[in-house]
C-alpha cells in the first residue's frame, strides 16, 4: 500500500485526529495529591536531585484519588500541571464505561517542568529544545491550538457499534482534501458564541471514524483502557481514503486511549506509531451533570474493561 500522506496532509490529520483543536484556557492546577518527583530515600552521592521514578503501583497505594479529588479536575486546569503529573493522575484511573454520544475535545501538549518568567511551565518539546528554538516551540504550539481550534470539535462515540468517528467543521478550504464531500456523514452542534443566539446549532463532518475496544494501555499496563484505533478504519461505513487513510496502517498509524476521571469527562492520550503525541480532554455536560451527585457520593461506577483485580483505594470515598 502507498503511503497516502504528505507533509501537509499529515499536519492536518495529527490536527484533526489526536485533538490538536480545541486548546484549552489553563486555570490553577488542581489541589489533588502528588507523589514527589524527588525521592529522598535514594541515596546517591553522585546524584543530589533524587528523582522520582514514576510507579503506578506505588502512587496509587500511597497517593490515592478520592472521589471527591477526581471532582476537582477539570479540562481546563488540567494543562496546568507537568506531564509527569497528568501521568500520575491517568495512572489512578480505570477506563469505566466506554463513552456513548457526543463529547466536546481540547488538548494539552505535554509540558515538563521548567517556567518562563511569568510563571507558566514551557510544553514538553521546547523544554528540551530550549533557548530561543524551545521558545519558539511554545509559539508555534500556541498558534497551532488556535487554528485547531476552529476545525476539531471533538469525538462522537457509537458504543453499541463499538465505533467512533471525529467531528470536523464544515469548512470549505478543506473541500480540496475530502473525497466526495457531498457526501460526508454529518451531525450538529451547539453553536457557540454570539451568532448562538441566532442560529443556536452547527453542521460538522464525521471524518476519521476509528473502532473502539478494550485493550492495554501504553503508558500503565496494570490495567486496560478504551483504545480508539485507526489501524484499520477502511471497513467502517462512510470511510472515504481522502483523508481518512491519513490516519490509518498506512498512514500515521494513529492509537488513542481514555480513561475515565468522572463520568463525562475522560482524559486522553494520542499516539502516532506508538510515539506518544499529546494529551487530550472529552467532555460531554449533560452526562457530567447527570453522574455527578452519585458518583462524588460513592455510587458504584461502569467499567467495560478490565480495572485490575485490587480496587483502587481512595475511590469509594
């Protein structure tokens, strides 16, 4: 099979694919616990920054997520913490069940833990290219999420089909990348904005459609997450080779994971070829609304996939 993409074209599908759209306003990270990322029980002459090798294990027993703690994170304050503690957090979550519906998306590219001097922590990648090229990084990493921002909308799940497909906004510069764009499955969104007041819903495509499943996670192999796979998409009603196949075997090769925080909200992770990309955020408001009260109170919680045989302390609390 030939390689479909090209620069552009898989620009755009990483974009549109992994939530490199709706960015996210950071807020204050939220006051949940953390395992330290120095360990002073090492004892390491040679090393006076004891760092702190991350156990998923370790920091669910010792650091674990009460109900009431999984309440306090949101989409928006979760970009203002370290990837290590986004890891720390996705760690202590089971996938519980797999999403059904429409659910809103935004993004936080994976940050380390270097501040500039307003004190806000640089993106992963600039970190590590620092000086003038890392600050340039994070420009361009903030110019990127606002033009995504106009084109992603977010992921609607088909859970008895177990299938998913992206929404992407009807815009006519991509008319040239779609094949047979008259006849893309479409649905409808609140519109946001002023103009909602007028014309209160927005037409998107459903591109990208991707099968949902069960599987192991990437990043914690103690327990599995729900998997949206690309791999092969082409046997899913509606796939077009333009530009879904962009996303596919013989493509990027993209592999997503969720799990759940509380229900209507997941965090996410993007992977292109088992590289890790970015993390992401799916929210539906009327499924938070509807869970919150029992789930902070204790109610038992869905899962569809494997939690792993111990409960995850801290979770009834």
């Amino acid at each position: 099979m030939t390689r479909p993409h090209h620069g552009a074209g898989a620009a755009l599908a990483i974009l549109l694919i992994t939530g490199m759209g709706g960015a996210l306003a950071q807020t204050a990270p939220p006051a949940i616990p953390f395992a330290p990322l120095e360990d002073a029980a090492l004892k390491d002459p040679d090393n006076p920054i004891k760092r702190f090798r991350i156990d998923m294990a370790r920091v669910e027993h010792e650091f674990p997520l009460s109900r009431q703690d999984r309440m306090k994170i949101t989409p928006e304050n979760l970009q203002a913490l370290s990837q290590e503690q986004v890891d720390q957090i996705y760690g202590r979550l089971t996938a519980g069940p797999i999403p059904d519906g429409q659910y809103f998306g935004g993004l936080f590219f994976a940050r380390g833990e270097t501040a500039d001097a307003a004190g806000t922590l640089q993106t992963r990648l600039g970190e590590i290219l620092g000086g003038p090229e890392g600050r340039l990084t994070d420009i361009k990493t903030a110019l990127l999420e606002k033009f995504g921002s106009h084109l992603w909308k977010g992921k609607v799940f088909f859970r008895d089909q177990r299938v998913l497909r992206n929404m992407i906004q009807d815009d006519p510069a991509l008319l040239p990348l779609i094949d047979n764009p008259s006849g893309v499955m479409t649905t409808t969104i609140p519109r946001s904005g002023p103009l909602g007041r007028i014309f209160p819903t927005d037409r998107v495509w459903l591109l990208f459609p991707a099968k949902l499943y069960c599987g192991q996670s990437l990043l914690d192999t103690r327990r599995e997450s729900v998997i949206v796979d690309y791999h092969f998409a082409d046997d899913i009603e509606g796939y077009r080779a333009r530009p879904d196949s962009l996303a596919g075997r013989g493509g990027l090769r993209i592999r997503d994971e969720i799990r759940m925080v509380r229900p209507g909200f997941y965090l996410g992770r993007a992977y292109a070829n088992r590289m890790f990309l970015v993390n992401f955020t799916l929210f539906n408001p009327d499924v938070a609304e509807r869970g919150a009260q029992a789930f902070e109170s204790g109610g038992a919680l869905a899962e569809d996939c494997w939690p792993a045989s111990e409960q995850i302390r801290g979770a009834s609390r």
